[in-house]
C-alpha cells in the first residue's frame, strides 16, 4: 500500500509540476507557442520513417550492422523521394548503455546517431527524434518510479545534446507506443517529460503521444498540455485483417491470412471462402468476416480520419500521423498501394502530416540488402503523390 501511495504520489506531482514548468517555459506566450508548432509542423508533411537502424534490433546495435543497415546514399534517396522529413528511431537501451560520459549516454552510438541525423539535416530533411524502447524497459516505465527517473534523465540529456541544432528542424517525440494502459499514469508520466524536454530544449517542438499504442483512440483521449509548443501524434494500420495479414508478431490468427483484399468488398465469394477457410478458429473467422461485411475503403478510412482533425480543431493545436503502412508480404501489391494511397489522401485532405512506416522494413517503401542500393518501390511511390528525382 506505501508503494502504492508513493507511486500515486509521484504521479500527480509530476502532472502539477509538468503543467506549472510547461506554463513558464518557454517565454513566449501560449498563442505564439501554438502558431510555431502549427509553423513547424509543415516541416512535418510527408516523411518516412528511419526503422530497424538504431531500435529493433536489441541483438545487434554494432557499427558493423549499422552501418551495413543504411548509409548516406539511402538519406539522400530519401530527399530525392520527395519526403520532407525522417523520423529516426532511437532505442534508449544503448544509448545508456556502459561506457557513458558525464551526461549519462554512450558516445559511440550516440556519436553514430548524430552523423545519421547531419547527413539527413544537410540533405534538407527535418528529424523526429523518436525515443522506441522494447521491453523490459517499457514494462518498468509503467509499473515503477525508478523506470520514469532513468526515462527522465535520459531525455533530459538527449534534448540538451540536439538542442544546439537548428530547432526548426529536430522535434523530439516523448516516446514511441508506450504501451501502458492506465491513461492517467502515461498523462501524467507523459507531462514530467515534456517538461523535462523542455527545459533542456526550450526551442525545439515536441510530439505527444497517447498511450498504450498510441492509436487513433489513444490520442482521442488525451488531454492536451498547456505548452503550446507540441505537436500531437497518432499512427494508423486499420483495419489490421489487410494491414497485418501474415504478420507472425502481432495477433495470433493474422499470421494465417494471406491475400486479404482491399478495399474488402474487392472479393468475390468464392475467394472469401476460401480466405476465411485459412482460419480454423470459429470466434476468429468471424472477425475476419465482418472484416469483408464493414466495407472497408477509402470513404470508411476518410471518416476515421476525420475524428483526428476534428479533436486537433477543437483543442486548436496541430496533428500528425507519424506511422502507417501495410506488411508487404502476404499483400497483394496493387491492394496495398491503394490502401497507402487512401490513407495518405485522407490525411492531406483533413491537413495533417504523415510518416510512412517505413523505409527498407517489411513495410518499407523500398527493397534494399546490406550494403547493396535501394530499389524503389514505383506502386508505393506513386501512392504517396512523389517522384523520384534525379
């Protein structure tokens, strides 16, 4: 019960200091702040994201695979793609990792994130500097005072080390996917960082997430904070039958699908059948079907949409889609390009940003092996409204 009490405790006090340190930083007051994250936020237009380099990969952050994993020529191909911005991904774990210098992180590896997030500034790319944790480290995030302390002083260095760079062009997003299910926790978790953030960053603008996986719903139930220099993020894959169809990490049965449609009334009934017969689970072919009953298009994914930019109107602050995409695998690739097609266009149409998820991965936009070039993917480029420039 004293741990308990404690860790309540600790939580509103972070939610009453966040919000009063949020208040006094930076100087300008909350309208200006408001219409310079709005600004920023067209830096934010149409991005990719940088996955799978410097997070995800909790076996092997060695120079060796980074810098087989993607190198200069790929951030240039970024830019001639078109994207305006990158968001680089960042796993906390080695970059706190033994040796640290007095700041608490690992020069190597932060020294080798540092000439990724150069090159990408110097090809015109602004960086979102996404802190992606895996477990155990989200788990004692949200069951623990000692996981909030050691993600505070780890931001709190982090934000100090990019603060020198130009602040129109490096956001800081608090945390990928938190993954905590107590709303209340991550709010309140969520304010000490930002205010944390912000002393050591005044300038930068700063992307909140919801908790849990940070879904549409997630951001909904947010509570906007009184820093008006934040921009609010959510990620998008529904519906997950045709997004995540063959994914072996994600739920159980979707690893069975393959050749889902989309839009899911592009199927004759004969090809149903046979799809839902790839299920052998009662309860979750009937998830499947209704998949095919709920007419899933692009009218369907506009109208979910559009309950982000009417939350983002109401609470007047700026909104973006900082992951979407489709897994490659077991998609048919005209029907995956048209749902990246759809989503993009629904985004633009109710004036938010995006980022695709992602740039090489099983969701990537191009096809790549270590140390060979990257090889486009002209559907997906399409998709997204770019061309290639030479």
């Amino acid at each position: 019960m004293r741990r308990g009490l404690s860790l309540l405790s600790v939580l509103i006090l972070g939610w009453l200091t966040g919000t009063a340190s949020l208040r006094a930083q930076p100087s300008a007051g909350p309208d200006a702040q408001a219409r310079l994250a709005f600004q920023r936020a067209a830096h934010l237009r149409h991005g990719i994201n940088a996955s799978m380099w410097f997070a995800q990969s909790p076996n092997d952050y060695s120079a060796a695979r980074t810098g087989r994993f993607m190198d200069a020529a790929d951030i240039q191909l970024m830019a001639r793609l078109g994207f305006d911005h990158a968001r680089l991904s960042i796993d906390p774990e080695p970059l706190t990792r033994q040796p640290v210098d007095a700041t608490g992180l690992n020069a190597e590896f932060l020294g080798r994130v540092d000439r990724a997030v150069d090159q990408m500034l110097a090809s015109g790319l602004a960086v979102i500097v996404d802190v992606h944790p895996e477990e155990p480290y989200k788990f004692r995030l949200r069951t623990g005072t000692d996981g909030v302390a050691r993600f505070e002083a780890m931001w709190a260095a982090l934000a100090a080390h990019f603060a020198t760079r130009d602040p129109g062009m490096i956001f800081f997003e608090v945390m990928n996917e938190p993954e905590v299910e107590d709303d209340f926790r991550w709010q309140g978790i969520e304010a000490q960082t930002i205010a944390v953030i912000r002393k050591a960053a005044p300038q930068n603008t700063i992307l909140a997430v919801g908790s849990h996986w940070d879904s549409l719903q997630d951001l909904l139930r947010l509570t906007p904070f009184s820093d008006g220099n934040i921009i609010y993020n959510f990620h998008f894959y529904e519906p997950y039958e045709f997004t995540h169809q063959g994914a072996t990490w994600a739920t159980g049965w979707w690893r069975l699908t393959h050749g889902v449609p989309y839009p899911s009334n592009d199927m004759d009934t004969a090809a149903m059948t046979r799809t839902l017969g790839e299920i052998p689970d009662a309860a979750d072919r009937l998830e499947l079907e209704r998949y095919f009953l709920d007419d899933w298009n692009a009218r369907h994914i506009r109208l979910l949409l559009d309950a982000a930019a009417a939350w983002g109107k109401a609470n007047g602050v700026p909104i973006v889609c900082d992951e979407f995409g489709a897994f490659r695998d077991h998609s048919d690739p005209t029907a995956r390009a048209q749902w990246i097609h759809d989503v993009r266009t629904a985004l633009e149409a109710d004036g938010m940003g995006w980022t695709m998820w992602d740039y090489r991965g099983s969701f990537g936009v191009v096809t790549k092996e270590d140390g060979h070039a990257a090889v486009p993917d002209p559907l997906v480029v399409k998709a997204l409204g770019l061309n290639l420039r030479q």
